[in-house]
C-alpha cells in the first residue's frame, strides 16, 4: 500500500481500532465504562478531521475514491455517529446495560458507511454493505431484555439477509452483462453496447436492495417495527446515516444506468415512481399513527420519497440539495429520537403521543429542542428542513418536473399536521400523570441541543454551507 492509500484509510483505520481499544478496556477495565463514550466521541472527531485530510482522487488500486460529495456525506455520517453516541449514554444507564460493545459496534457502523459511500466498484460496496449491517442486526436486538426489541431485530435480520441476497444476484448479474464490477466500466460498456437484460435485471436488484436501506416504498416493511423495538439513541443512527450512504450508492447505480441509451428514460420514470409512492403513502400512514416512533418511521419513508425529486434527473448538480436534505434530516431526525430516548422510560412499552402531554412546560429543554426538530421534519422556515426541502422542490422545478414538485408540496403539507400534532401535545394538553424514572442526562441533553441549534442555525444562515458545498468540486 502507498502512502496515499493509507491516508485515504485513515478515517476507516481510526473507527475501526477505536472499537477494538473499546472491546479491550471493557474487558480488562471495566471500571472504566463510564468513560467509554467520550473516548468513542473523541474516536468519532478525529475519524471527521481524517475526512477532511484526505486529497480528492482515487486511491487502493482505484477501488475508493473522494470527491466533495463523498467528503461531505462522510461527515453528515459522522455527525450522526456522534450525536448517536451523545445520546447512549444515558439510556444505557438507565437499562444498565452499557458496556464497550455498544460503542464498538456503531464505530463499526460508522466504517461500513464510509466505505460504502466511497467504494468505485460493487464487491467493495457488498463488502461494506454486510460490515455495516451485521453491526445493525446486533445494535437492533442490544436490549435484550426487551421482547419487542429482539422480535423487531429478528425481522430486520431476516429481510436484510434477502435483500443482500438481491445485491449479490444483482452484481453477479451486472458483471456477467458487462464483464466488470467497477462503475466507470460498466458505465461505458453500457454506453457501448446498450442496455442488455441481464444488465437490467441486475440493476433492478441492485436498486431494490438500497430502496431497502433508504426504507423508500415498497420496500419500508421493517423500518417501523424496527424503529419501535430498537434503543432509541440507535435509532437515532439507524434512521439516518445508512440513507446517506444508500443515496450515494443509489446515485451512482442510477447515473451507469442512463448511460443504457433509450432505457435511461424508463429508469427516471421508475425512480419517479419510487419518489410519489414514498411521499404519499409514507405521510398518509404517518398521518394514522399514535407511537411517536412509528410516525418518524413513517415519516423518514416520506421524506426519502422528497429526497428520491433530486435523483429523477441525474445531473452533476443534484448532489447539491441530496447533500443539505441528508443533513437536515440527519439533524431533526436524530434530534427527535434523542429526545424520544429521553422521555420515555419504558422500551417495551409503546410511545404513545399523547404521553407527551405537558412535558414542554416540565422539561423545557428536550420540549423546545423537540419542537424544533418537529418544524424542521415539517418543512416551516426558518429551519434547515425547510431550506433542504426548498432546494430539492427547486431541483425538481428546474428539471421540468413541476407535477412532481407539486406532489411534494402537497404531500409535505398533509406532514405538518401530524408534526403540529406533537407540538401541541407538548404545550396544549395538560399532564396526565407526573413522569417517573426519567434520566435526562447532560449527555443527551447535549445532542439535543447540537441538533436542535443546528437546524436553526444553518436554516436562517445557510450561506456558508451552500458556499461550501458549491465549491466542493467536482462531485464526481
């Protein structure tokens, strides 16, 4: 290995012995674990400034490379490692289960990810894909003594393991049609030789196996059973970061399959599809919910419909608003399930909304942060979801695909009801009954407030991040 390729690693090198040093110490010091989630924290800052060290170009024989897209979505993943991480702290605590495993596996996680979003061919993305998701299958089911926990794990594991089964079909299929598994190649074998349908068909796998880890409709089934059984600081990882590495893969599946002639327009109109499908079917099951977790999961479905606008017409400005959408999701997604850990001590008890009666005035810092993040998730400005919404309606408008965007308008407004819905539980119904066994630790707090600071700062002053990301070229 050059001494490019081990820079280009350091990132992936300093999360991965960062989970073993964490293994270590639990077993030889186990007095320490109180301090397990600073060192992993600290782990998590220096694998972002690692990110941001790396020279653009490919490196590892071609098989990773780093662009301003991948630099970018590399930290919206590490963003949400951390606030993830800020908010275990407590929850593990409280169901006294904290150990080093915890934390090993999401670094882990994190390294999958940021393979994922920077591998060049498909055996390495298959690679990353199953490091990261073995870690998922384990976090999904880590409480084990919540029986809804280990039932919502099982089915994760179950539809996950088919689903790895259609990527690799899937790859196997496109190297047969192209005779290779790097993208760039297969893209010009199919500008050559056309689209043949081997070649289809194994995209088609390929893209329903990420749809699956983007949770868009119909491939969704497990995202609320998951999100509802799974530890809520998790979740608050789970329903993030995996779409950031999913919707670059995604993207680039979609750019070698225009590259197939005539059939480039069918793979728009079915990407069109997936987009209406998850925006309109994720707001109107959102909409019926009374578990707060299976709302956001719901909801999440929604918002990667918005996101799928951006990536009907593929063009080199359409990672701009799939960027901002992914870290104002990432903001007010987690922020909302952090606070969701926080509020609820009961996991295998259903998170009913109407428990949320009078906590804003009890609790006023997880309420205000919780009622920021519900504007956010609902699109009201000031807040960074509105801006991410703005830009991807603005993409889709751009691109001619007014109908579209005004489904996404229409579809956006039917979500703010049901995000409203939280917000006035919080400040308008009186408190049932005094809250018991709550632990709202400084550690969550503090996520809270990262997420909840963030979304208003970057939404009223969003100049510098636009600025940024504008000039973090070429995306590809």
């Amino acid at each position: 290995m050059s001494p490019n390729d081990l820079q280009s690693l350091f990132p992936e090198v300093v999360l991965v012995l960062g989970g073993i040093l964490l293994l270590l110490l639990d077993a030889f010091g186990p007095s320490l674990r109180r301090g397990f989630t600073g060192i992993a924290l600290l782990v998590t800052a220096v694998a972002a400034w690692a990110v941001t060290e790396i020279p653009y170009g490919t490196s590892c024989n071609h098989l990773l490379e780093s662009t301003g897209a991948t630099r970018a979505l590399s930290l919206v993943v590490l963003l949400a490692t951390f606030l993830s991480l800020l908010a275990s702290q407590g929850y593990l605590q409280r169901e006294r289960i904290l150990s080093g495993e915890y934390h090993a596996l999401l670094l882990w996680c994190a390294t999958g990810l940021l393979l994922m979003l920077r591998a060049t061919e498909l055996l390495t993305v298959f690679l990353a894909l199953e490091t990261l998701s073995l870690c998922l299958y384990a976090l999904a089911a880590y409480n084990r003594r919540v029986r809804v926990g280990t039932e919502a794990a099982i089915k994760y594991f179950l539809m996950g393991a088919f689903v790895s089964a259609f990527v690799l079909y899937g790859l196997a299929l496109v190297y047969g049609a192209t005779g290779s598994t790097r993208f760039a190649e297969i893209g010009s074998a199919l500008r050559t030789s056309g689209m043949p349908v081997t070649a289809s068909l194994g995209l088609l796998l390929l893209v329903a196996g990420f749809g699956f880890k983007m949770s868009v409709v119909p491939f969704h089934a497990w995202a609320p059973d998951t999100y509802q059984g799974a530890p809520s600081p998790f979740v608050a990882f789970l329903s993030v970061a995996p779409k950031a590495s999913a919707a670059m893969v995604l993207f680039r599946l979609l750019e070698v399959a225009a590259l197939g002639g005539a059939s480039g327009a069918k793979w728009s109109k079915m990407v069109a599809l997936l987009s209406v499908l998850s925006m309109v079917a994720g707001n109107l099951l959102a909409l019926a919910q009374r578990d707060i977790k299976r709302m956001l999961a719901y909801s999440g479905i929604a918002h990667m419909g918005y996101l799928l606008l951006a990536l009907v017409v593929l063009n080199r400005e359409s990672l701009t608003p799939v960027i901002v959408y992914l870290l104002a999701y990432t903001l007010m997604n987690a922020g909302a399930f952090t606070i969701v850990g926080m509020l609820y001590t009961k996991p295998d008890e259903q998170h009913a909304i109407a428990d949320l009666a009078g906590l804003g005035y009890r609790y006023p810092v997880p309420g205000v942060c919780l009622t920021v993040c519900m504007l956010s998730l609902g699109g009201i400005p000031p807040t960074l979801g509105f801006l991410g919404k703005y830009l991807v309606f603005l993409d889709a408008v751009g691109d001619g695909l007014v109908g579209l965007a005004v489904v996404g308008v229409l579809a956006s407004l039917v979500g703010v009801f049901y995000y409203l819905r939280v917000v006035y539980t919080l400040y308008m119904k009186s408190e049932a009954q005094a809250s018991e066994g709550l632990l709202l630790d400084g550690w969550g707090r503090a996520a809270a407030v990262i997420a909840a600071a963030g979304t208003l700062a970057v939404g009223i002053w969003p100049t510098r991040l636009l600025s940024w990301l504008l000039a973090a070229s070429p995306f590809r």
